[in-house]
C-alpha cells in the first residue's frame, strides 16, 4: 500500500509542476464524454418497418 501511495504522491507533485498537463488532464476527458454523448444518438430515423396481418399481403411504412 505504500508503494501506491508513493506513486501517487510522485504523479501529483509532476501534475503541481506542469501546469498544462494538468488542464489536460482535467480537459480531455470533460471534452470526450461531451464529444461521446453526441455522437452517440438513440434516436432512430428513417427505420423501415414491416407490419404482419395475416388478413392482407405483406405491407411496408414508411418513416418520416
């Protein structure tokens, strides 16, 4: 356990050292969950979809 606090200690005293590496490691990942979260949509458009009633032939609707 006192080597990770060591390590630990190590990382944040170069973090305290260099100001820019420390915006980036506050920046990136902000950037990437925003960047992630609109990438990623769950909206669906333009999904074909086919309807089954055995009274009529196969029927296809369109989506808008």
């Amino acid at each position: 356990m006192s080597r990770i606090l060591a390590l630990a200690e190590k990382e944040l005293l170069q973090l305290r050292r260099d100001p820019v590496l420390l915006r980036l490691v506050m920046l990136l990942p902000a950037l990437m969950l925003l960047l992630f979260g609109y990438a990623i949509n769950f909206t669906l458009k333009n999904i074909p979809l086919a309807l089954y009633d055995a009274s009529y032939p196969f029927m296809l609707i369109p989506s808008s």
